[in-house]
C-alpha cells in the first residue's frame, strides 16, 4: 500500500496544478492575442496549431510526483502540464514554444517537440509515439544497474495503436521500469471512446500483458498520487512495469480554433475543473486559506509572465542557419 500524501505534498500537488493552468492560460492569450482577422494558425508570434491540457493537471502532478530528473518521460502532443510537473525550465519551454532561438529546441521544434536532456524529458505530436522510447530509455536503466524509470505517456485513443500494445508486450517480457500512463480526456480529437474503443477501461488491457493496472476516476490528484506511487516503487524495484489510466477532462478543445460542435456535454465541463475542486478541498481540510491560495496563485502567475517575456525578448532563428542541427555535428548552414 502506499502512504497517502502528506499535508506538505498535498499542498505541492495544488502549487504544481496551478502554475500548470496558469501557463496554459498564458499560451492560450498569447496565442489569440494576433491570429485574426479570421483565424489563420500560421499567423502571429506563437505560429502552428495549439494542444493546451488544461483539466488534465491532476495527472502529471500526481504521477511526477514520484519522479526525480534522473527519471524518464515521454509526453504527447498536449505536453505542458507533464513537462511543468517534471521540473523542465519554464523560460526555455515559452522560447521554444515561441519559436526563439533561446528555446529548448532552439525555436526549431515548436510545442510539439520539447526536449529537455537536463530533465529526461520529451514529446512528440506521433500518437502513442513515447511508449517505445519509453522503452528504450528503461532498458538503459536497468542495464546499467540503477533504479531510475521511464513514465510513458498517451492518450486513451492511442491505446488502440500498435505501438501501445508492442510496447506493453515488450515492457513485460523483459520486466522494464516503465510506467505506462493513459489520460483518458474522453475524446479522441472529436470521437468520444465508446465509439473507438471495444472496452470501457483500457487498465484491463494490463492483465494481457502480465502487469497491473489500474483506472483513477474522477480527475482525483490524491488517487492519481497513490497509483503513481505503487507503480513508481515497483519499477524501481525491478519488478517491471505498471499501467495507470486515468479519467480525466479536457476543459478546452483538441486544438485551439477546436469549434467543439461535437461535444455535448460542453455546458458541464467548467463545473468538472479540478483546480476549485482541489483547493476547496485543501480549504477544507485546513492546509489552504484565501491568502494562501492567492500567494500560490500570484506566485505562478510571477513565473509565468517572467517566461513570456524572456519568450518574447528572445532573438528567432537566422533563416541563414535552417540547416544547422540536422547533423550531429552541426551539419551545412
């Protein structure tokens, strides 16, 4: 069993899920501020198309929780909230998702494709694309004798992609400390998972693969935190891997300029938000007062404008050097 979080770590759980919501809310307005008149995605300072998670921060603060940098993990196309929890350097990720030359990627990459060395960090907008990297860094893990471990992260859709089940099959053969994390959001883009999915759990899908696994409902963090915490402690033992899915919402749509047409139960979702829900919470049990939720608020909000503007103050990529990076070893301008 693992031990429930204590009021230290609930309270940190709260201040990772805020400063999470408060850089999507960020990217959100710099990404409107200037892509009219009418709506063009190649338009304005923070070009491409747009995945924002907000509603699924109880899953990457619950599950990097447990984590360390020295740990592994892949995110998807909708990576923030993950990157936030692991610790990546906020300045960078803005620059990067800005385009600049200070970004993680060297403004080469976009939002998409974070990659952070310092942290183990990556993503990729390929569905189910970071489970066999996933696997790749596990097996380094754990032939080179440490407890470290890879977190892979998808969503519900991609469980139906071969890449989720080759990677699953190979993750038990050779017991690697990998922990397979689902969000299910509910919608695949715009199809719901009832009509793309033959099971309502994809945590039963583990029993085929000789592993446990495990479904989290209601967006709860502190469930989230217990799951993560079993599955962590038992890859880092060397007694293979784990998968966690999760229930969870997405308050916005699959991509900014998403109409959602398709969503019926768009009225109730703002009543879903995990953020009031959790603080009320906190509230409740005594570890969170008006002032103190405010200057975790003010605090997150501090970060995240600091990150915009180094975002914005940053130089973009000389056009004279597209070709620079291609090749390891810096390759023709």
């Amino acid at each position: 069993m693992t031990a429930p979080p204590d009021d230290g770590t609930r309270v940190e759980l709260y201040r990772t899920m805020v400063l999470a919501r408060t850089f999507e809310e960020a990217m959100l307005r710099e990404y409107h501020a200037d892509k009219g008149p009418g709506f063009d995605i190649g338009k304005g300072l923070v070009p491409g198309e747009m995945h924002l998670a907000a509603g699924q921060e109880p899953v990457a603060a619950g599950v990097c929780a447990h984590l360390t940098t020295d740990d592994a993990v892949t995110a998807t196309h909708r990576p923030h909230h993950f990157a936030i929890a692991h610790g990546i350097d906020l300045r960078r990720m803005a620059a990067e998702i800005f385009g600049r030359e200070t970004g993680l990627g060297r403004g080469r990459g976009g939002h998409m494709h974070l990659f952070d060395p310092a942290t183990h960090f990556s993503c990729s907008g390929i569905i189910a694309e970071g489970y066999p990297p996933a696997l790749g860094q596990a097996f380094a893990f754990q032939r080179k004798g440490t407890d470290r471990v890879a977190v892979a992260v998808t969503g519900e859709g991609a469980a139906n992609q071969g890449a989720f089940h080759e990677s699953l099959n190979l993750a038990a053969l050779w017991r690697l400390p990998v922990v397979f994390v689902v969000e299910d959001n509910d919608w695949g883009i715009s199809v719901p998972r009832a009509s793309s999915t033959c099971v309502p759990s994809n945590a039963v899908r583990a029993a085929g693969y000789d592993m446990p696994g495990e479904r989290i409902e209601d967006n709860a963090v502190e469930a989230v935190y217990a799951a993560a915490g079993r599955a962590v402690a038992r890859a880092r033992a060397g007694d293979g891997p784990s998968l966690i899915e999760v229930h969870t919402l997405r308050l916005w749509g699959h991509f900014e300029g998403d109409a959602q047409a398709y969503r019926k139960d768009i009225e109730d979702v703002p009543g879903r938000d995990p953020l009031p829900t959790y603080e009320r919470t906190l509230r409740e049990a005594g570890l969170l007062d008006e002032a103190g939720a405010a200057a975790v608020k003010a605090e997150a909000v501090e970060k995240v404008e600091d990150a915009v503007r180094f975002a914005k103050e940053s130089p973009a990529p000389d056009p004279a050097e597209a070709g620079r990076y291609v090749f390891a070893d810096g390759g023709p301008a």
